[in-house]
C-alpha cells in the first residue's frame, strides 16, 4: 500500500541505498564513508559499497582531503587495539602489542584505498589548501575542526555533494550541499538542517 | 565542481564500469578484520 500523506521533505539528504537516486557529477568523500566502504566487518558495509560501485559505474569523480588517509589509519589502528583489548583498549594504546597487528592493518587498509581510488576520477586536497577557511567554518556551523576540514573541502572545491555516515554535515546549508547516507542517519541529518535553517 | 578544481582531476587507471566495480569489490577482499568490531567511533570519535 502506498504511503499516505505528503512525503517527508528531502532537505537535500538522501540514503545511498536509494536506487532511484540521481548520481553527482563529482562528490566530496569524508572518512567515514571510506572506512564503511572498505572493512566488512562495518554495519553498512555492504550498503556502502554498493554506493561506491554505483559511483564508479556512472564517472563519478571522487574529492577528498589527505587528511582522510590519516584519520583512516587512526581508525585502523584503533581496530588493532580494540581487537587485543575489547573492553579496556585506550588504557593499553602505549604498550606495544598491538603494533605488529596495527602494522598488517594499515598496510592493508592503504593497499585496499589505493586500489578503490584507481576505479575512480579524483581529486586529492591538502589540508594547507583549506585551513585558512577552518575558522569561519567552525565559528559559523559549530564544527569540530576536522570536520571543518572536509567541509572546507567541499566548498573550496565548488563540489556540491558530500558523502558521509556521520551526521555532522547537516550543519551546512542545503542549498550548499546535498548529503548523501546511510539510511539510519537520514532522520536526524534532515532534522539537524531544519533546526540550522532555523 | 570549480574550473580550477576540474583541471586536479587524477584519471581513474581502471576504465569502464564493471571493471571499476569489480575493482572496488578486489580492494575491500584484502581487510580481514578479526573481529566484528565497528570502528565507526574511531573516526573522529564523535557522534557519526
């Protein structure tokens, strides 16, 4: 039976599991969605992925700050610690054990995007290239500054679309910026724009 | 996307749409995490 009633408003936020979508012609790529696109063992693992190739089939270029790579082999480290240590992992960062296992991570982690980037057109921003505009960004949406980055990224770039699994970007303007997530954050991402629309 | 930002672009080294998805498929076959573990939070580490 078809939904009744008006439609919820999009404010330029849609779910990458959508198949009716409309791809970009380019797309700025934050971390999140290339840690969720690479590792199986995420929760939208395959959702993520799917996008990708999506992507990749329709000439999508791919814009991303370097920045990405090293919050990538953060998080990859992270995994390494979680893994050795489930419960109590920070406490154990300092130790050692865990490098030769982050080792054979990151090193699989960086070969996994190096070849995921050679399916795709792209363009690789410095973190130098945008920092001047961190501060405006920060003060004006409240971001945290590494966020601030990606979305100067986005903006310094003329790129008018950014996907991410993370509900921070919400904060830009919808006539800036389309979002493209995962389906679970779709809700509070077009909530968080109505609020910073005011 | 910018006329500057236009003239950045990195060509993709793989060509055509099912070689590319193919591709990106081959590139996440190499993570063998051990664990189901998300490491969602770890980047940034906030809300996501």
């Amino acid at each position: 039976m078809p939904a009744r009633g008006r439609p919820p408003a999009t404010r330029q936020v849609f779910s990458f599991s959508d198949s009716s979508l409309v791809l970009p012609e380019a797309v700025v790529v934050d971390t999140s969605f290339v840690v969720e696109v690479l590792s199986p063992t995420q929760p939208a693992h395959q959702a993520a992925l799917a996008f990708a190739q999506r992507l990749a089939g329709a000439d999508t270029t791919l814009v991303f700050n370097r920045l990405l790579e090293l919050e990538l082999d953060e998080a990859v480290y992270q995994l390494a610690l979680k893994e050795r240590h489930p419960k109590d992992w920070r406490r154990f960062r300092h130790d050692g054990r865990a490098r030769r296992r982050a080792n054979r991570l990151l090193t699989g982690f960086r070969a996994a995007w190096t070849e995921f980037l050679t399916a795709f057109d792209y363009v690789p921003y410095t973190v130098e290239e945008v920092a001047d505009r961190v501060p405006e960004l920060m003060i004006r949406y409240g971001f945290a500054s590494y966020d601030a980055i990606h979305a100067a990224t986005a903006l310094d770039s003329g790129v008018s679309a950014i996907v991410a699994i993370d509900t921070a970007f919400a904060k830009l303007p919808q006539s800036r910026i389309a979002i493209y997530t995962d389906a679970s954050r779709l809700s509070n991402c077009r909530r968080y724009r109505q609020v910073a629309a005011g | 996307m910018t006329g500057a930002t236009k003239k950045r672009v990195v060509p993709a080294k793989v060509k055509g749409a099912a070689s590319r998805q193919a591709t990106i498929a081959k590139a996440t076959q190499r993570i063998r995490p051990k664990a189901k573990i998300d490491i969602a939070r770890s980047v940034r580490g906030h809300n996501r």
